[in-house]
C-alpha cells in the first residue's frame, strides 16, 4: 500500500493496511495506524504517531520541529489519535522541553491551512475551520467549532463545546458552551444549537444558561458571580465545570456584551 514514489525511513512503521501516495515523505521513528491515508506530497516528520483511520491530505506536513527559538533540537513528539483528518497545507508542530509533546486526540476535522503549533493539546471531535491558527500551548477540549480564520493565542485554553466566530482574536480563556466573538472578544450567547446536536436536553440547556446569566449578564464580577451561582444553581456535572473552568484560568476569561 506503499506508493513507490514515496520516500519512506527504514525505520517507520506503518500499518499494512495503510496507505501511502505518492511523493510522500515519511522520516525516521514514524509509526502510521491502520486504515489511515497519507495522499500525495503530504509530510510526516520524526518522532510522529499517527493512530487509525486518519487521512492526512496533500501537502499537509505534520510533526514538523516547532517555531520557538528556545527550541534546540531536544527529542520530543507529535501524539495524533485515531480518525482524524487533516486537510490540503496544514501544519501540525511537534512538542518542545516544555510540555515534550503536541497530543491532538480523535475525531478532529482540521481543515486547509489551519496551524496548531508547539505543545498544543487538543481534544476530540474538535472542528477547526479553514486557516485557523493556534499558537503554542494551546488548549482545545472536546467537540468546539472554531470559525474560519480564528486566531488563538499562546497558552489560551478553549473549553468544550464551544462555538467561536470566524476571524476572532482569542486572547483570553473561552469557557464551555458559550458562543464567543466580536473584537475584542466577548460572550455572545449560549451555543444552543450546537449543544441540541450533540444531545443536550432542554433542560441541560437552560440550566447552563441560568449560570451565564450570573455569570456575565448580572452585573457582577466573577468572584461575586460564582458566589451566587453556588447559592442558586443546583449542583450538575456541567455548573461544576464551568466553575472549575473559571476558578483555574490563568489567563482570564472573556468579558460578557
């Protein structure tokens, strides 16, 4: 399933059920799962994992050495889960001594010319449009769309479930299940038709929005928000990840309208 126009280390391992295209590159310590696709003139660097069922596009290069100046050749990794795909130019950087690796998990769509850059960890069934960019130590969590030509700052942590207009700048924390926008960035509203589709019940979803209310539609600050939303809100899986969420940002997270 090798193509014989492509270039393949002796020392990558690729699944037989694989399938490599031609003028591929494949360096030094690759390991390549079953059913995954590497098409045409894409790059898979050293020290790069690749799970199952993944389809790597032409000319993306993935596990390329990251884009930091402190970086001095340390051996680190590219960590990619299973049923991935990544489309036409991407680029996906490996690890620095920081974190030692970038890990993206399973089900991501990573569409034309998006980044993720050094050490970013991003999680499952994430959809991230077109030139999207993240910069170093970027977090992503589960099952966030993040609009066409979105620009995320290093260190930034986005949570699950969110929604992000096309073309923002994300400078601050973006916590779960909101819709964020505008510049600077803000929340602009519960991402209702996003959390319908991946099986939130009504009820789920006004309950979530009951906290944002407190938290960025009362007038309050966020100490003072999450206070009230201790005393009022009933206790659920989701309060307690937006409180944990908020309480553990380093970096802040965006302002209410």
């Amino acid at each position: 399933m090798i193509h014989p126009l492509a270039c393949v280390h002796p020392n990558a391992k690729i699944d037989e059920t694989a399938q490599i295209g031609p003028f591929v590159f494949i360096d030094d310590d690759v390991e390549i799962g079953a059913g995954t696709v590497v098409d045409a003139n894409a790059t898979v660097c050293a020290h790069t994992r690749i799970g199952k069922n993944c389809h790597i596009f032409p000319s993306a290069v993935i596990g390329a050495i990251p884009q930091d100046l402190k970086f001095k050749g340390e051996l680190t990794y590219t960590i990619i889960g299973d049923n991935n795909v990544f489309r036409e130019c991407c680029t996906v950087h490996r690890g620095t001594a920081s974190k030692g690796k970038t890990v993206i998990g399973n089900g991501n769509l990573i569409m034309a010319y998006c980044h993720v850059a050094h050490d970013c960890v991003v999680g499952n069934n994430n959809i991230m449009s077109n030139t999207t960019q993240l910069a170093g130590e970027v977090v992503v969590d589960d099952c966030a769309v993040l609009g066409g030509g979105t620009l995320v700052h290093q260190f930034s942590h986005i949570g699950s479930y969110v929604m992000i207009q096309g073309g923002t700048k994300v400078l601050k924390d973006v916590p779960p299940y909101v819709l964020a926008g505008r510049d600077p960035i803000a929340f602009c509203g519960l991402n209702s038709v996003g959390l319908h589709r991946r099986g939130f019940s009504n009820e789920q979803i006004e309950h979530i929005h009951a906290i944002y209310r407190l938290l960025f539609q009362s007038g309050l600050n966020m100490s003072q928000g999450i206070a009230r939303i201790l005393e009022e809100i009933p206790q659920s899986p989701e309060r307690d990840q937006i409180i944990e969420f908020v309480k553990s940002s380093p970096r802040g997270v965006i302002k209410g309208i």
